[in-house]
C-alpha cells in the first residue's frame, strides 16, 4: 500500500476539469485503501478544519465530517446561519477570520458558481492562507461526487474505457453532470444524456455526448446516472407533473427490467421518489446509491490528505 510520502500533494482541490488522469488513478488507489482498512497518517501536530456549507446537505456535508475524523483531524464548527455571514460579511472576510484563529483548510459549498477563483487568485498584500476543498459551487464542479462516483464504477468494471454511460434528468443545474461528463469522457467512456430535451444544451453538452429518449437507451447502457430534479433551481415548479416526468424520464420498474444483467444504477442523491427513480429501486441489486455513499468517506479522505500533504500541515 502507498505511503504517506507516495500520496498526492495538492494546495487546494476545486476541480476535476484538469485533474491530471495519474492523480485521479491514484487518489482513487488511496481511497480504496482506506476503504479496506489502510491506516491513515500519524500527525505530529493538529489539523484543524472549517467546513462551511452555504447550501443544504445531508450526505457531502456529513461525509466531509466522518472523513475529517477518520483521519484525526480536529473539526472547528461553523454554521453559516449563525455566523456574521448573517451581518453582510464576505466569503473572504469569514475565511480570514477562521484562517487567523488557526483553521487550515476549509471545505465550502457555495451556490456562487467559480466562488473560489477569487480566492486562489489573492494579492500578495492580502494574508489568507488555508487550503480550499470545494465541495460544490452552484451548477458548476462537484470533485469529491465525481471521484466518488469513479470509484463505484471502477468497483464494479475494473475499467472505464468503452463503457457506455448515460446521464439523466437535470441537466441545466447539475455540477454532478459537468464534473462527471468532464472526467469521463478522459477516462475514455462513451457518454449519453437524457431526461427533458430543453435541459440539454447541445452547446455546452453536445461535446461531451449526444442527446437521446431513454427508452433508446436502457437496453445499452453500463451505468444508468439519474440526476436529481431541483426544484429549488426551477422557477415554474406549479407546472411539474411528478406523474408524467417519471413515467417519461425516469427509472421505472418496466426500464429497470431491460437494463443489461450487469448495467448499475446511479444517483447523488438526495433522491426524489417516485420521480428519478421508483422508491422500490433504491435498494434494488443493480441499485448503487448507498455504495456511493460509503465511497464518499474514503475519497474524500484521499482527497483532504492530498492538500494536507501539498500544505505540510501536521508536522509530516
């Protein structure tokens, strides 16, 4: 297994748009280490972390927290609701103040998208210095979904070359589809979209893979990845038909019987029932939801280790 001096070093981790492809394969060779029991790093002095989450979150937020523990850092609390954000103050400002009380690394979610290109791109002058972990910025890159989701799927193929995957439903608001299409595509799988056709923008998608009705799709694919609607994002939410958008784009039990015997099934959750996906396919076998779950931890251990070690925090 690797060691500790054999890890990524990053000083902060935003993106995976240009992740190099060797430090996905190892990040996700880290992760699965730590998934089957690996031992994470003895630091000789604390590391303190802030997550800051401008957005509602269950499993993110909660996997950040379980991950952080896990590798014996030490977790200062901070709810945005609470906090002088309340008061006007800036995304800067909050993070100069934890920085200076001695937080180290921040993990943010922020419905800006891009929050964090001002603050990687600091005036010498200015004095922050804590390394940024994104955990999602508005429709735009969701990294710890995307290596998490890579790992599910390289759990169950061994490979991501040729395989065919379709990704479904909210298109226009997903950072899970930007990020996933993105690295995807690099990794070598043949992409597919669906869901309503005037959430696919064929300028911004059309490079990545091309639109087609569901039910053209099913028998073919490997990976089914069903998006979540977000009804938060939609303005016209009086004239949603949860009836007809299932039974038109989502995973029924008759879709369901046509996927391929060893096709899996993909969700980021939290999952609309009855919506993206019949409630009684949650759990089914070809279901991967809770596994993505359980991946989440270790990769986003992989990933807060990789900046802990770019930084050298903790006396290693």
């Amino acid at each position: 297994m690797p060691q500790v001096e054999e890890c990524v070093k990053m000083s902060n981790f935003v993106s995976v748009e240009d992740l190099p492809l060797k430090i996905v394969e190892q990040l996700l060779k880290r992760a699965s280490y730590f998934k089957n029991g690996g031992q994470p790093p003895k630091f000789k002095q604390p590391v303190y972390v802030a997550n800051l989450f401008f957005e509602n979150s269950t499993r993110t937020h909660c996997s950040f927290e379980m991950a952080e523990r896990k590798l014996g850092l030490t977790v200062i609390p901070f709810d945005p609701a609470t906090s002088s954000v309340k008061k006007g103050e800036s995304l800067y400002d909050t993070l100069l103040a934890l920085n200076s009380i001695g937080v180290q690394l921040a993990v943010i979610r922020h419905p800006q998208n891009d929050y964090y290109l001002p603050l990687l791109d600091l005036a010498p002058t200015q004095q922050l210095n804590l390394g940024i972990v994104n955990a999602g910025d508005g429709s735009g890159q969701h990294p710890s979904q995307s290596l998490l989701d890579m790992l599910t799927i390289k759990e169950q193929f061994g490979h991501f070359a040729g395989l065919k995957i379709a990704i479904i439903g909210d298109l226009t608001n997903s950072r899970v589809a930007r990020s996933n299409m993105q690295l995807l595509q690099r990794l070598g799988a043949e992409i597919y979209f669906s869901g309503p056709q005037y959430w696919y923008d064929a300028a911004e998608f059309g490079q990545y893979g091309q639109y087609l009705p569901l039910d053209q799709l099913i028998e073919q694919m490997d990976v089914v990845m069903l998006l979540r609607v977000q009804h938060e994002r939609h303005q016209s939410e009086d004239q949603f038909d949860v009836t007809a958008y299932h039974q038109q784009y989502g995973l029924t039990k008759e879709r369901y019987q046509k996927m391929k015997d060893d096709a899996i099934i993909m969700h980021p959750g939290p999952i609309n029932r009855g919506v993206e996906l019949d409630s009684d396919l949650v759990e089914a076998p070809k279901s991967r939801f809770a596994e993505q779950m359980r991946n989440g931890v270790f990769v986003r251990m992989a990933m807060l280790e990789a900046v802990i070690n770019g930084r050298k925090l903790g006396g290693i």
